[in-house]
C-alpha cells in the first residue's frame, strides 16, 4: 500500500494543547512522524527580557496551566541563585508542600486527560474531582486556582493560615482512599491493560540520549530524579524515595509510565505529612532583596513532567539579560518519531497521552 | 570516577580554558569553536554525560555566546563519594559575522530541537545537522527576534 502523512491536530483530540503530529502510515502502521510546534508561541524569554526580575513570576506562571507553580519556584530558584538570596527555613517547607500539592494536581490532571485518550471518559471525571481538592487546597494560602503566584522571590507571598494542616491531612486521607479504589478500577482492569501494556515502548539509553526525562525515564526503571540528585529546598533533609518501574529490563511502555506517577502520588503524600511534621517557625520572606542583578547562573528542578531548567543572565539592570527556559517536554515531543515508529494509528492517543504533554512550556 | 579527577581531565584538554566549579556539581569551562566537536564526543563517550540538557545562545553584542549544559545520570561521576548528577557548562564564543558551530544532535538526540530553536530564535546555524528549520516561529518568518538588534514593527512601550 503506498505511504502517506496524516495531520493530526492542531484541533485534535489527541494532542492536549495546539500542535500537530504529521504522521507518516503505511496501511494502519506508523512510518515516520514530524511534530509541529508554534501555535502558542508567546516569546515569553522576549517578554521577560523587558520585566523587572520580580515581575517575570506572572510569566512563569502562565507557562503550564497544570502545574504552575513548579514553574515560577524554577525561575525564583535560578534568580536567587543569581542574586544570593538567603530563603528563611520555613519559607522552604512552605515551597515544598506547594510544590508536591501542585505536583499532585498535575498528575491528576494527566491521569484525567490520559482516560479520554482510552476512550474512558468515566475516569476522567474521577480523577478531576480529586484534582479540585487539590486545588481547593492550593487556593488557601495562595488565593487563586489556577496562576498562584505564590513563590517569590526571597520566600513566599504570605505564611500558611491557621488549620492548613488539618484541612491538608483531611484531603490527603480522603486521596489515599480513592487511590485504592483506582488501582481496582484501572491498573487491575483487563481492558486498561489492553491498551497500554507494550505499548510506546522505548529503552533507558535511548531515552538518556534523546533528553526524555521525568517521569517518562523512571517508567524505564532509571533512578533519576533531581529532587535527590540535585537537591533544592528541603527535599535532602525529608524521608522519600525514588519511585521507578519497568515493563522489562531497562525499557517502558505506557503502563510503566502510568504506574510510575501513580507511586510518586503516593511518595507525594508521604513528603507533604513529613514537611509539615518538621515546619519550624519563623519568617517567610528574606528580609532584603536585591532588584539588580550581574552575572549568570541557573538551577534546574524536577518538574511534574521532567527536568526544567531556567538559566538567566544579568547586566548589572533591574531587568535579565538572558533568560532560557528548558522545557521537558520539549524534547521528549521531539524523540516521539522514535517511539511512535512501528505502532498502530490508533495507539497514537495512548503513546501521546502517556508521556504527558503540556504546550504551554514547550512553545514558550 | 571522583569530580576533582574530572576537572583535572578537562583542564587537559585542547582549546579547554577557565576551568571552575559552582556548586560543587556544576563544571563551568569555556571552549574554543574549532575543538568542540571533538571535546563533546569524548565528552560523551569517555566521561558518561548522556544528557544533553539545554542549550542557549545569548548575544552578547557584539559576539554570540553558546552555553551548554550537560549531565550524567546514572551517576559515573560523583561528588565526594556520593552519587549525584553531576553537570558541564561549556560556553563557546561566536564572532557575529559567521555565527556557525558543528551540530551536535548526531551524538545527543535531545540536542536536534535545541539546536533548531537557537537557529529559529537567534540564527545561529548548526552545521552538520539534519532537519535545521525554524521549530516555534512559522516557515518564512524574517529576522531572529531574540537577537537584540532585532527591530519590531510595532513599538513597545517600557513596561
């Protein structure tokens, strides 16, 4: 049968964001693939090359609407780290119970978007509901849902208020709950299993190689996670552990990723219940914080989706110089020819529905 | 193999210069444009950096700059006996006029979108690489708006 490309997207249920996937098909079995981005090309490094250093945290914000705040905490990280910004300890704790709540909310954003992908729409609103506690909780300190603007730069806007803990606990108890219903409903479902087992296969080396990381790397039974190995606000000091599965010897399939964010769920939890148990009391805001900047620096953080990196750089102004954003899934939707090459057209959905695709960082 | 004994490697290396470390896991090096090829591929295969994490072009006016960041991930370089990932920064200078440098997505596959969005963006042409075509902005687009003499049609007003 002769070759042919398919588009698939901009508008397309499968794509989670504005872009296309040109796929190249023989029959039903995929040939080759060229994804396309640029629908949501804002320029944001061009826009926050005319900020205050201080301002760009409304930007930051706006580059992935399921998990912003891991983005903003990345940019605050690399500009403290520029500046040399001490954070007060409990402003640390704070960062990190936003940040594995948000990391929560994500994943269960993706579990929800991944169901629909499966033709599951039941499990999309299960998962959703549970992501409103979430955001429920992410709403009482910050006070908005969905751009929080919460992580500055020196600490946190404001301190926790009263019977956070309690109400976090509630939800947290609640969460562990459901999660075991899940693991009946999908993870032990046939049918579930049908349609992700060996399916969107690709080795740890390969994955090394290609930038894919995240995640989509621990579904391949490699222990790499930055918060361990690049360690940033409190996440040393705190008990956790890497969470990796594997559908074979060194390589993943879209059960193994899915399982994957399932255990960082649980190991989530875990690390939420330990920050607050340990909280000291006292400040949440560096008491003075510079507005100019010189020199050069970055950190990276491990993002719902994998390893994000701001690298900024300074001229001495009260604006950045330079400011680059790594996206995850920037190069993980750039290696997908790689493991889409082989599958049928319609495991497309569930290969691209596993590896969690969020535009708003990629097209920057 | 121990950090310290890296740097030391590095520093050995031809058109390697101002060896540092940040950090304590970070090794910032500047390199010379004709030797990088040859630098990145011993880079990766002798010295276990399997990620090419980012890379960035800045202009510096009059020169480009290129910064690299790599890192290891399955830890063959520690720090003080304890695994971490360990990463490279390697800046390379441009001169404006002739802003071309070896690809390097045939070593690291992560590198090929990097390398397109510095071209799209800031117009630095890889030589050497596959598929160099504008990734972000569309087909046809004029000029590359991160370079900072870059004109807008429209002006701004300073925020």
């Amino acid at each position: 049968m002769a070759e042919m490309w398919i588009s698939m997207g901009p508008q397309h249920p499968m794509t989670h964001g504005l872009w296309t996937l040109k796929v190249k098909v023989d029959g039903e079995t995929i040939v080759d693939a060229d994804p396309e981005l640029g629908y949501l090309h804002r320029s944001v490094e061009k826009m926050g090359e005319r900020r205050k250093y201080f301002m760009n945290t409304t930007l930051t914000d706006r580059l992935c609407y399921a998990s912003s705040t891991t983005w903003t905490h990345c940019y605050v990280l690399s500009v403290e780290e520029l500046m040399n910004v001490e954070v007060p300890e409990r402003a640390k704790y704070i960062r990190t119970i936003m940040l594995e709540l948000q990391r929560l909310a994500s994943h269960l954003m993706w579990a929800g978007a991944y169901m629909p992908d499966l033709g599951h729409i039941t499990g999309a609103l299960y998962f959703w509901r549970d992501r409103e506690l979430f955001l429920n909780l992410l709403e009482v300190p910050s006070g908005s849902r969905l751009l929080y603007n919460y992580i500055r730069i020196g600490g946190v806007k404001r301190d926790i208020p009263d019977g956070f803990q309690e109400k976090t606990e509630r939800v947290l108890k609640l969460f562990e709950q459901r999660l075991e219903e899940y693991a009946d409903l999908f993870e032990n479902s046939t049918i579930f299993r049908m349609r992700t087992e060996d399916v969107g296969k690709f080795t740890s080396t390969q994955a090394q190689n290609l930038g894919i990381t995240g995640p989509n790397l621990r579904g391949c039974g490699t222990e790499f996670d930055l918060r361990k190995q690049d360690s940033y606000e409190i996440y040393e000091e705190l008990n956790w552990n890497i969470q990796t599965r594997e559908a074979g010897p060194g390589y993943s399939d879209c059960f193994s990723r899915y399982m994957v964010r399932i255990d960082e769920m649980h190991e989530s939890i875990r690390i939420i219940r330990s920050c607050f148990k340990k909280m000291p009391k006292g400040p949440t805001l560096a008491s003075s914080i510079p507005i100019r900047a010189t020199g050069e620096a970055f950190r990276r953080t491990e993002d719902p989706r994998g390893e994000a990196l701001m690298y900024v750089v300074g001229d001495g102004s009260d604006r950045p110089y330079r400011w680059k954003i790594k996206s995850p899934m920037f190069t993980t939707i750039s290696a997908c020819p790689h493991y889409l090459k082989g599958y049928k057209l319609a495991d497309i959905p569930a290969i691209m529905g596993s590896i969690d695709i969020c535009i708003g960082e990629t097209d920057k | 193999m121990e950090i310290d004994a890296l740097v030391k490697e590095l520093k050995a290396f031809k058109g390697v210069s101002n060896v540092s470390k940040i950090r304590n896991s970070v090794i910032k090096i500047t390199m010379e444009k004709g030797e990088s090829k040859e630098f990145f591929t011993e880079v990766r295969d002798n010295f276990g950096f399997e990620h090419c994490s980012l890379i960035s072009a800045i202009d510096n006016q009059p020169d480009f700059e290129l910064v690299y960041h790599f890192s290891t991930i399955m830890g063959s370089v520690t720090v003080e006996g304890t695994d971490m990932s360990v990463m490279l920064e390697v800046h390379i200078f441009l001169e404006r006029d002739t802003p071309t440098i070896d690809s390097i997505s045939d070593l690291w596959g992560g590198a090929n979108w990097h390398e397109r969005e510095a071209f799209d963006l800031m117009g630095i042409y890889f030589i050497g690489h596959p598929d160099l075509r504008r990734v972000l902005l569309p087909e046809g687009f004029a000029g590359h708006p991160l370079r900072k003499d870059y004109v807008y049609e429209i002006h701004e007003e300073e925020w």
